[in-house]
C-alpha cells in the first residue's frame, strides 16, 4: 500500500498534516496511522496538557470543532484524535466543512471513521481529497494475503516460504490486525532466526502442518484419497482449529479457479498465475488439476461442496449425520 507507506514515512519524520481522516473497511491500516501519530506528533511530557482522545459516540462535532480550534500550551502542537467516529455526521456538517477550509495548523486532528467511507459526493469529502486530508483504508481481497504477508515478512527482514505464506492466510483469514500481531510473535520466538518455516508456524501457532485445508487441497489435486481422509480425520477431532465454513470456503475456491482454468485459451503457469491473481508458485497445482478434474467433473464437485455446506447447516441431512459423514460423503462424491 503505497500511500500508506508515504504516510509512515512522512509522520516518522515528523511532516505532519493539520487532518487526518482515516476511513474504510480495512481497520489495521487506520489504527496504525492513528497509533503512530500517538506516537510521535507529541513528546511525553507535552500530552497531559497537548492531547485529547475522544469518543465518537460521547461527543459531537461542535465539540471536536471546538478543540481542534484551541492553541497548543507549551508546545508546538496539540493532537485531537477522535476515535469510533463512524457514526457523526462529517460529510453533513457545514461547520465541519469549513474547519477543513480553514484548519488549525498547530493542531493535528485524527478521525478514525472505520468500516465506513464519507459520500462522495459531498464537498466535504471532496474538500479533504483535494487537500490530501483523506485516507482510505481498502479491505484486501483474499487471494492478496500471502503477498501482503510476504511483505511484511520483508519490512521485518524475515523470510518466509510460499507454503508458509499460505499456512498463515489460510489459519488467520484477513484479519490484517491478527496476522500482524501473529509474525511480530513469531520474529520474537525465533530470535536471530531470520526463516519462518511450516515447522515454525505449527509450533507456535497451533496450525498442523500435515493437516490443514491447504494440504487437504494438495490432497484433492492429487486425488491422494488416503491423505484426504486422514485430514478429514484430523479435523474432526480438532474442530475449533479447522472450522468448516474455512474448509468449504478453501475448496470452493480450488474448484472455482479450476473452472476458470479449463476455459483460458492459453494453459501457461504464468497465464494462469496472471488470470488467478496468484502468485506462479500455485499455478501448476491448477495444470494437476485439470489433468485429474475434466470439466464436467470440476463443475459436479463445486455442486458437491455447496450442497454439504448446507448440509452443513442442517438443510436436506439427517439429524443422526454428523459433520464427519457429511465431509466424508463430499469426499467421497469428489475423489471417485
């Protein structure tokens, strides 16, 4: 995220801006920037009297107004961070509009507008744009993860395979905030350790790695049926780690991309890599996989998994079938 890191950046070497209104469904990118001018837009001794942090749903914006108006005491700056602000009306208030028209410059006033984004539409929205004012924090789509894993990974000065990349996404989702606080861990268990490794990960994060979804896709592929059971085995008895709207969610997306796969003109791991939004490392899995899965086959196992997801959540099953015999029956119906 390149304006993200401008924004670091800038902050670090104390170019701070008079607003910061951070918005958008992606929470780790705007509690990071407002964390960071927490941080540093004030020395220690200067916040008791410099900073004030408040609360969307105690407050209002006459108020934010009013002390983002007021003068620094004994220092060069003020901070106002107003957080869980979602909620005030920003892109309908005149007065706000003009405070962005006319801001304090020794005040540095932070808005957490997470989950949501102002309209458009609004001058007001388009004022804060235009003054560069406006961050927007965009939620990742899930096959961005590992790459955005491999770079954080790279700004810790860690190295990390591309199994270990997709062990990580595949356990702890997108959840940015999770995934960050997970590899900061790790860098602290391993020490001068440089390498994060599947062995790593199943040791300190508690993600099998014989048994989880991205070797039960291996399996699939490879039509491995011993190992497809034992898998499923494995996460019956180990439910809470392998949850199995995760585990339908996984191989929806193999047999989607398998679709996708059988219809480009040209098979290539990089065209595939290219048409998928993944990286090559994974593109030959999908050659495997069309070799194995023609497409009447392909289109038949994506109709398999969706109906044991609702299955899954007691539609057309038995009330005596447990979460086993249904994975086990989708297995079955998909490996043979």
């Amino acid at each position: 995220m390149k304006e993200f890191n401008n924004l670091v950046k800038d902050i670090k070497n104390k170019q701070f801006l008079p607003i910061y209104f951070l918005e958008g469904e992606e929470a780790f990118y705007i509690d990071k920037v407002s964390e960071l001018l927490g941080n540093n837009v004030l020395s220690e001794e200067e916040k008791a009297f410099n900073q004030n942090i408040i609360y969307g749903l105690e407050t209002d914006l006459d108020q934010i107004i009013s002390l983002a108006k007021q003068f620094p005491m004994g220092a060069e700056r003020q901070l106002v961070i107003v957080k869980e602000a979602k909620n005030l009306p920003f892109d309908k208030s005149e007065a706000f509009e003009n405070y962005v028209k006319n801001p304090q410059i020794s005040t540095v006033l932070v808005v957490n507008f997470k989950y949501k984004t102002l309209d458009k539409r609004k001058s007001v929205s388009k004022l804060l744009a235009k003054n560069g004012f406006l961050f927007t924090s965009i939620k990742l789509y899930d096959n961005q993860i590992p790459a955005w894993i491999g770079s954080l990974c790279q700004s810790l000065g860690l190295e990390i395979d591309e199994k270990s990349k997709a062990l990580l996404a595949e356990f702890l989702g997108n959840d940015l905030s999770r995934i960050d606080n997970e590899v900061h861990k790790l860098q602290l268990i391993m020490g001068n350790s440089k390498k994060i490794t599947p062995e790593i990960i199943e040791r300190n994060i508690g993600i099998s790695k014989e048994y989880n979804n991205f070797e039960l896709r291996k399996a699939i592929v490879e039509k491995n049926v011993t190992q497809a059971y034992k898998i499923v085995d494995y996460f019956d008895k180990n439910p809470k780690s392998n949850p199995l709207v995760l585990t339908f969610g996984t191989l929806i997306s193999l047999f989607s991309n398998m679709l996708i796969v059988h219809t480009l003109d040209v098979k290539s791991p990089q065209n595939i890599a290219k048409e998928l939004k993944i990286n090559p490392f994974f593109a030959g899995e999908y050659l495997t996989a069309i070799k194995k899965y023609p497409l009447k086959k392909t289109t038949a196992c994506i109709s398999y998994i969706r109906n044991a997801d609702l299955k899954s959540k007691g539609l057309n099953v038995s009330s005596l079938a447990s979460n086993k015999d249904i994975l086990m029956e989708m297995l079955y119906r998909i490996l043979h």
